[in-house]
C-alpha cells in the first residue's frame, strides 16, 4: 500500500534520508518498521548505482539474487520499500541543509521544496555524475556513452571501452556477448579490478591495449575514427569503431555538505561505528562512508543507521 506524499510545508519529519540508493532504501524500510516520519529524497530515480550504473549487469555477492540484473534487484528493493509504506521522492536534489542551532531542526533545501526534519541520514553513494575525458570530438559525438544501459543497443558493432576498473572490465566483457568486436584501452599497463573481473576478461575474445590513451572522437552522428596514444612507445594511431564507452570515475557533489562543517576527504563522509557523524543528527550511510563499497555493506550500514537514528530520538526513553 503506497501511502500519499504529505503536502504541508509544515510537516515535521522524524528523518529525512538523501539518496534512494541500497543504503537510502534499506533504511526506509527500517524506518517504516520503526514507525519513523520519513521520505526518502532522490535527485534522478530510485535504485542507485544499480538503476544508473548498471542497470544489464548481473549483480555479484548478493545474497539471494543470483542471476538478476542491477534493474530487477533495484526494481525488487524499490516495490519492497514502497509495499512497506516507505515514500521515496524522486527527482529532487537536495541542494542545501540548514540546521537551527536553537532547536536543532534541520531545513532541507531541495529545487522544488523545503523540508523540515529533526534528523537526516546521507547516503548519496559516490557515482555522482561521470567524469569526461574533455578530448576534442567527446561533447560533439553522439556514439560517446558513460554507462552500458542494454548491451543489445551495441549488437553486432566494433566498441572501444575507456578505463582500467570493474565498471570498464564488465561493460567489456557483456558486450563481448553481443558485439562484433571489442577493445578496452587502459592508460597503465595492469586493471585495477578485481582478479574475478579480471579472469572473466582474460577468458573473453576483448582485446587489451594497454598504455593507451584516447585522444580525440572524429564524426558527429557516427564515428569516422578515435585517434590513440599509446604513452610508452609515443606513437599514434587510428582506429575505426562504431561506438566509444567511457568509465573513467565520476565526480560527486559534496559542497551542499561541506558548509556544515563536516569531514569529507575524497569522496569520504567520515561516520562512527553507529553511522553518526561529528553533527548531532546528521548520519550517513553506504558507499558515501568510504567503507566497503558494495551493495550488502550498504544495506547493513542503511539499517544500523536509522536504529542509532531511533535511539537519538527517542533518547533518554529507549536504551
Ligand atoms: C558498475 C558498478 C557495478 C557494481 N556491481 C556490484 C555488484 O555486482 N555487487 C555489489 O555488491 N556491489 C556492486 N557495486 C557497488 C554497489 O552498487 C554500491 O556499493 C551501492 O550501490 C552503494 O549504495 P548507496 O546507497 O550507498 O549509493 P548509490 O547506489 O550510489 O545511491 C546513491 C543515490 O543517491 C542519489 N543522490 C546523490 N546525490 C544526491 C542529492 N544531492 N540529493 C538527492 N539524491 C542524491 C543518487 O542519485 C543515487 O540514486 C557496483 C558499483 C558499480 C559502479
């Protein structure tokens, strides 16, 4: 049963939590069992990395969801959420938070409304928006892609993936199943991705360049050619593909949290054992926290978060 998004601007929330990622939505649910006044507020759309990120892939060491994609484990946790009477708002990007310091109510500025809560919990994971390369032909071409949406749109096509990473090796290795041809150029000379990553690429027909740069993306509507440099021996060269991928990390909005005078090192919302950070009602949760980045860590730690959040409130009255 889906409750209705309460329309009062007046509304006092027990918690507000930024980010409908694993960890937003973990604690949702938690949150509606503990019989907390929440909403959950999304800048896109629910899910996280899994909806944005990969949405084809087939996610790993989930307990229980052998064989399905980021989308349908993303789609289960959401209708889980919501089936609970958990509210997750999307498209609304929290901007700024304001803290009164006289009563210590939180004020949540978003680009379409304000919210007033007594605790917020920060889980806005670390995808932020993908980092471009900024070489000539990348803004201007329309066969330049930042995330592997469905492998299909790439069938029977010759693609070069950018990156040295998890998301580089297994955007490779699925399209591998389907395209023509596929090379991943990497600009050092060893993956930092897991060896299981690793193995996977070593087992599919992807060919390695390793030391190798993408400089420019020559044609609009297609692409004519990609001009490489490879770092070790100097040289140039061209290569024809249809379509150009890019995973080269992303940068992630923090400013709306830095005025409150929080810690935030590379990308690293510093959190204590119990998902509290060094301001009274402010809590973060998930990939943001720097711990282990992965999808039941963000879960535990969504969870623990709105029991210390419970706790905070209902202070001194539960132990
Ligand atoms: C390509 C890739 C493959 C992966 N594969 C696996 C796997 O197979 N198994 C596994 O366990 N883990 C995997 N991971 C890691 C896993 O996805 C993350 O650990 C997990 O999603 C973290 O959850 P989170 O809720 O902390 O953050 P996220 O999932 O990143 O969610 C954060 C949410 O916050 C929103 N947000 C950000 N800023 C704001 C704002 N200002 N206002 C409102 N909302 C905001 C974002 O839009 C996003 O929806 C993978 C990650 C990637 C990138």
């Amino acid at each position: 049963m889906e409750r209705e998004i309460p329309s009062s601007s007046d509304m006092l929330y027990d918690l507000i939590i930024v980010g409908a990622g694993p960890a937003g939505l973990s604690a949702s649910l938690t949150a509606c069992y503990l019989r907390l006044k929440h909403i959950v507020l999304e800048a896109t759309a629910a899910g996280g990395a899994l909806m944005q990120r990969y949405p084809a892939k087939k996610v790993d060491s989930f307990l229980g969801f052998k064989g399905l994609t980021g989308k349908e484990v993303a789609r289960r946790i959401i209708e889980h959420v919501k089936s609970e009477g958990g509210i997750i708002i999307e498209g609304e990007e929290v901007k700024e938070i304001r803290r009164d310091g006289e009563n210590k109510i939180f004020q949540i500025v978003t680009g379409k409304n304000r919210y007033r809560t007594k605790t917020v919990l920060i889980t806005i994971g670390i995808i932020g928006c993908p980092r471009k390369l900024c070489i000539p032909g990348e803004d201007t071409c329309e066969c330049v892609d930042y995330c592997l949406v469905n492998p299909e749109d790439y069938r029977g096509k010759e693609v070069l993936v950018i990156g040295g990473g998890d998301s580089a090796l297994e955007a490779a290795v699925m399209l591998d199943e389907v395209c023509k041809k596929i090379y991943i150029a990497h600009r050092k000379d060893k993956f930092r991705a897991t060896e299981k990553n690793q193995e996977r690429l070593e087992q599919s027909g992807v060919q390695v360049l390793w030391n190798t740069e993408l400089k420019q993306i020559f044609g609009t509507k297609k692409i004519e050619k990609v001009c490489l440099f490879n770092n070790k021996t100097d040289k140039e060269n061209f290569l024809e593909v249809d379509n150009v991928l890019i995973f080269c990390g992303s940068i992630l909005n923090v400013d709306f949290l830095r005025h409150l005078g929080l810690e935030i090192e590379k990308n690293r919302l510093k959190a204590k054992d119990d998902m509290s950070t060094e301001l009274d009602g402010l809590y973060a949760a998930g990939d943001i926290t720097g711990r282990l980045r992965r999808i039941p860590e963000a879960i535990g730690q969504g969870h623990r978060a709105v029991y210390s959040i419970y706790k905070y409130l209902k202070k001194p009255y539960w132990a």
